[in-house]
C-alpha cells in the first residue's frame, strides 16, 4: 500500500466522526472575606456559579478588566476559560454598580465586566445587589439578606425578582440610602441587558407595591446622574499586575475639568499629577500614564475640594491596588 492509499484510507476512517463538547467544571464563587465599609449593607452570602463548557467563556471568574498582561477593558478582556467559537456570540461589556460612603455621601460606582449571555447578565446584576464587587471598597446598599432569585428582560418587561428584601424600610436605613438600592439595581439590570427600561420588581415572584419603603408597584426608572461619583476609574482593575508605564482611564465630573492623583505606597506619596478629563462639570472620559518601578502601590484619583471642606461636600476619590512588575 503506497502513501496516497494509505492517506485515503485513514481520510475515509475519521470522515463522519465530529467532535463533541463535554462539561469542563462548575466553578463557585463566594462572598469575597475581605472587609467593606462599616457603613455598607451586608453582602448577604450569596455564592455564583458559573458552568464553564467547550463552547463558552467563564469571563466572569476573575476580576474585572484584569488580565496577566495588565488592566484592560472589559471587551478586551482575555478569557481564563476555553475560547469561543466564531459561531459564538462575543463577549459585551456590561456595568454592575456598587456602593460607597464618601464625604458627599453615599454614591454609587461603577464596575464593568464581560458578558457572555444571559446567564453571566444575570449573575452581573446578583454582583451588584449582593455586593460582590472586585473592589474591597465597593459594597450594596441592599440590607443583608438579600438575594436575587431573577432578572431577565423577557416580553418588552425588564424584571428583577428579589427575596429576602424588606418592604419596609429597616430602622437606621435612610431614604437616600434606599433610593440609592433601588437605583444599583436598576442601573445593574439595565446594563446587564442593553435596555433603558424601567425595571419592575418582584418579590419572591410576585408583583411587589413596596420595598424598603419606597413603591414599586410601577417599574422603576434609573435616578438622576447625581447618584453616581463623580470620580470613576475603569483601568486599572483593583488588584492588577501591571507593566510601567501604565495607563489609566475613567470619567469624571470635576470643576475646571481638574482630575487630581496619587501612587501611594503606604503613607509615601511616589508619584502624583493632574490630568483633565474632556468636558467639565459632566462626566466624561479621562486618561493619563504612569510611571512607577517595580512595587505595590495604591492609585487615588479624586477630584478638587472646591469648596474648602464645607459640610456635605469635601474630595470624592477612586482607589486601586495595582502591583508594577
């Protein structure tokens, strides 16, 4: 048998066999242990699995926006898990939004992943309510306890069914705090599933008129522009390896367009600067490098306290750990 029967035969052999996808792992995530701010609502225990196959891609399973090579937005995110197909769906980015306290209140901030499918959309929006955010610093205003059991955008209707919330509003929880939770998680589900409508609520199920004192009977728009910080960082992640220089990258809504920042290594200032962002008073996109040998090192960007520390006002400040390699 010479080498091009021999190749026939072996091509005829293997000719119907395809190959099959099997289920790799379920991966489990539970509650980060790491300290949030005393103020902040407890994270409710809620654990997140995400079931990895051949054909999916577990971009959930690490923190946000990080990567060996550095910090990099969400679509650009590279895959821990098996890569996607070209029949596959690509990955989007989709934004959970967390709470903490600062000088001006409590404010929410965003935190931005990638997505594959509804389920992960759904698990973004569980992130956010149960406060299971990358950054130690970012917590729910939800009351612990609290836990979805769906969100979905299903018949034209954006719903996020709850269990566990109160109906009314718990001792020592203000209104702006529970305004704050309704608005995390609209603006988490609305994200989550590229849609601007309102959200209704449920309750184990069922239609609720109230939770945490506030009504629900009607679908719940997103709140004005004024819950959100006014100083965000999207990249670095909190947590990232980087190479120097690094870039960052975020919004803000600062007077004059005056970002400030600091590379703080424990109580030594290494590095500082100032950057503006490309519109004042809105948020809007800013950036700026960094150069740093190698260490770790916490980043703070705020913005100018115009006012000279007055009472409600004062520096709102975004905060990373990133380690310079």
């Amino acid at each position: 048998m010479n080498d091009d029967q021999l190749r026939a035969l072996l091509e005829d052999a293997v000719s119907d066999v395809e190959p099959r996808g099997s289920l790799d792992d379920i991966r489990s995530r539970t509650t980060p242990s790491r300290s949030r701010r005393p103020w902040v609502w407890g994270a409710g225990g809620a654990v997140l699995a995400t079931a990895a196959t051949i054909a999916a891609v577990a971009l959930l399973s690490g923190p946000p926006g990080t990567t060996d090579a550095g910090p990099g937005p969400a679509g650009t995110t590279q895959a821990t898990g098996p890569q996607t197909s070209a029949t596959e769906r690509p990955a989007r980015a989709v934004t959970a939004y967390f709470v903490v306290q600062t000088k001006r209140g409590p404010l929410l901030y965003p935190e931005t992943y990638a997505v594959v499918g509804d389920i992960q959309a759904e698990q973004v929006v569980e992130r956010s309510v149960t406060g299971q955010a990358g950054d130690p610093d970012y917590g729910t205003a939800w009351p612990a306890g609290t836990t979805l059991q769906k969100a979905q955008l299903s018949d034209g209707v954006l719903s996020v069914d709850l269990a566990g919330a109160p109906v009314d509003r718990p001792a020592g929880m203000s209104q702006a705090q529970a305004e704050l939770a309704l608005d995390q998680a609209v603006r988490s589900a609305q994200s989550a599933f590229g849609s601007k409508l309102p959200v209704t609520f449920l309750l184990d199920g069922r239609p609720t008129p109230t939770l945490l004192g506030l009504g629900t009977g009607q679908p719940v728009p997103a709140a004005t522009d004024e819950q959100l910080s006014p100083v965000q960082v999207d990249a670095p992640a909190d947590g990232a390896t980087v190479d120097s220089p690094f870039t960052v990258t975020g919004r803000a809504a600062a007077f004059e367009a005056n970002v400030q920042w600091e590379l703080v290594q424990g109580s030594t200032v290494v590095k500082q600067g100032f950057t503006t962002a490309e519109e004042c008073c809105t948020l809007s996109p800013y950036s700026f490098e960094v150069t740093a040998p190698p260490g770790s090192y916490t980043l703070v960007v705020h913005d100018e306290d115009a006012s000279g520390g007055a009472e409600g006002t004062g520096q709102v400040e975004d905060t990373k750990r990133v380690v310079v390699r």
